[in-house]
C-alpha cells in the first residue's frame, strides 16, 4: 500500500524539527519536496526561505523571500527575512525599507520579530537602528531579560556604558540565570576596573556556559589574584578544561592568526595565562591605575519610590515609570518634565545633562537626593 501524501503542516514541522538541530541541507530537501505538491502553501516557502539564509545562500534566500511576498505582500516574517538577506547583500537601504514595513504592518509590538530585526542590524554594525528595535522590545515587553540584554548591548557598542550596565542589570533582575548577559556585565566591569565585582558575576556562570575564552581567562586570573590561588589549585580544574575545550574546536587558521598575535616584539611566545593578553597586569594591582567607578547615587520621591545608580541610571528609571515617558529619548522625556512643571509650578529645570535635571526636580520639591 503506498504511502500517503503528507500534509502541508506535517511538511513544515518536520522541516522546522530538522532547521532547529541545525540540519539545513535536509530541512530544504523536506521543503522542496513540500513546496512541490504544495506550490501555495506561503509557510513552506517561508520556511525555505529562512532554510536559504540560515544555510547563508543569500542570493537564494532572498529569491525565496521575494516569491512568498509575491503570494502575501504582508507576510511580516518574509519583510523582516528578506531584510535580513538584503543586509547579507549589501543593500542596506533596501533592507531598512523591508524592516519599516514592518513595522508600518503593526508588529512593532511582536517580541520576536523585533529581536531578530534587531540583531539582524546589530550584527552589520548598524547599532543605532538595531538600538531601536531593542527599545521597542523592552517598550513592549519590559519583563523580557532578553530584550533588556539586547538593548544594553547596544548601548554598550554606541558608548552608552552608564544605560549598558542598568539594562544589563535589568535584564539580571528579571532572569538570574541570563548567562550570556551575566557575562557580558562581568567583561564591561572588568574593563572598568571593577574587578571584584566582574568576579562576583563570573562565578555565577558554568563554565560550559561560556563560548568565548576571554571571560574565561579573566576568570582564572581573577581568582588566583583575589583569592592567591596557585596555577594548579584544584578550583581552576573546570575553568582550564573549557578553555582546552575551546581551544580543540578552533578551526586551524583562527590557531594560527592566535599563534601570530601571541608573537611578542622580541620573538619570543606570550605566555596565554599572563593578563598582558587582555592589555593589563592583574599581578600589580596596587600599581597599576583603574579607572574610578561611577559614582552611586540615590533619590526618593515623595510618594517613596527610591532610584539609585548613575544621574544617567536614575533619569532611566524615572522615564521607565513616567506614563508619559514611554516610546520617547532621555533628552526628550526632560524636556517633557521641564515643560510640564514649567507649566504647572513656574520652577525651571535644567535638562542639560541627567545630574543639572535630577537636581533641577529635587529643587523644585518633587523628589529628595538621599546620596
């Protein structure tokens, strides 16, 4: 008896099962198939466009995505995929127009989408537009650790060091276990000098956990310096082990361009473990010169809610739990506060940078600077 005809959503779970374990060859021979005795079914051409990309055939891809456009113009994964691929390309503009329509669909509000669009920018380096679509997730979703992660990472990546740590942090409060985040937040402390706070969150990682051996490094240095541990103490065993793991899986030419940068100007071989891998010297701490921590302030305002960290941290918050301040920039919801008590008390506020305006509210009685 032969087989029956599978179904058009069987042909896209099976497929969708194969691209999740990273079986791309496979997932567009089922879709090919599929696509065959279902020429309309705008999922399977999805899928196999998403298929093309992910097995980085850009030019395939963006045909594929074309061709679902042309059977549902406003398919908003097939705008964002076929933005995704035209940034593969080299089309920028035409990727931009793709991840407006978007937009102009109504999905600024979709989690998801906003997130690979805007990691789909954040990879090319175009972080100030990958920064709004970061913003839209937390607007929209402001218990997503990831989007919080997202957004600081690219706050981080334009300068933005102060907004990088409280959405680091942010992202932290709402799931501790947010290793990637936590990682992160633990190399921005460590390249402010911070070290025993950078310490502090990379002992909350697994080893396994981490997929880059910098962290790792700085791990193992950490604690010997901290805690005046010897190269082979035992509680470094698990840290050195992901590092030789690592190490096995890298391709032959990435060894050799670590080989080359590990050359020091008299010839001789860098020894990995020393920090002058990562341009300081754990070993002189009390000599070397950090660089100081932002100071930690605190403000109360009169209904009891307390903000503390940075001016920058503290007009953040603010603006997150402003009604008004949502969907507007920092020097944008000044403006509105300054306006609005302008308006209402006759005080003026400056609003020329976070401290002038924490201090310019607390003057006009609407909070108190505890610290």
């Amino acid at each position: 008896m032969a087989e029956p005809f599978l179904s058009s959503d069987e042909f896209a779970e099976q497929a969708h099962q194969l691209y999740a374990e990273g079986r791309y060859d496979e997932a567009l021979s089922v879709l090919h198939e599929g696509v065959s005795l279902y020429p309309y079914a705008v999922e399977l051409h999805v899928g196999l466009a998403y298929a093309y990309l992910a097995s980085e055939e850009y030019g395939w891809a963006r045909g594929a995505f074309v061709r679902v456009l042309a059977l549902d113009p406003d398919n908003e994964d097939a705008q964002a995929g076929l933005g995704e691929a035209l940034l593969k390309l080299g089309d920028r503009s035409g990727a931009l127009e793709c991840f407006d329509c978007v937009l102009s669909l109504g999905f600024g509000e979709d989690h998801d989408l906003m997130l690979q669009v805007g990691r789909a920018l954040f990879r090319e380096g175009m972080l100030r537009h990958a920064r709004g679509f970061f913003e839209l997730a937390v607007l929209y979703h402001d218990d997503s650790s990831e989007a919080a992660a997202c957004l600081g990472y690219a706050a981080h990546r334009l300068g933005d060091e102060d907004i990088a740590l409280y959405w680091l942090r942010r992202s932290l409060d709402l799931d501790g276990a947010h290793a990637e985040a936590r990682i992160y937040l633990g190399n921005l402390l460590y390249d402010r000098g911070e070290y025993e706070a950078a310490l502090f969150h990379f002992e909350q990682t697994d080893p396994d956990d981490h997929f880059d051996e910098l962290a790792l490094w700085r791990t193992v240095e950490l604690k010997k310096s901290i805690y005046r541990l010897q190269a082979a103490d035992p509680e470094l065993r698990v840290w050195h082990a992901r590092l030789g793991e690592l190490a096995a899986q890298q391709e032959p030419e990435d060894q050799l361009f670590a080989e080359v940068a590990a050359i020091q100007p008299d010839g001789s071989m860098r020894d990995p473990r020393q920090l002058e891998l990562f341009g300081t010297l754990l070993t002189e701490l009390q000599g070397m010169r950090r660089r100081t921590p932002s100071e930690v302030h605190r403000v109360s305002t009169r209904s009891g809610v307390t903000y503390s960290g940075t001016w920058d941290e503290i007009v953040l918050q603010m603006k997150m739990d402003d009604r008004d301040g949502g969907g507007t920039s920092i020097a944008q919801y000044m403006e509105t506060v300054a306006r609005r008590n302008r308006r209402e008390s006759g005080a003026v506020i400056p609003i020329s940078d976070a401290e002038s305006f924490v201090r310019g509210v607390a003057a006009a009685g609407l909070l108190k600077i505890v610290r």
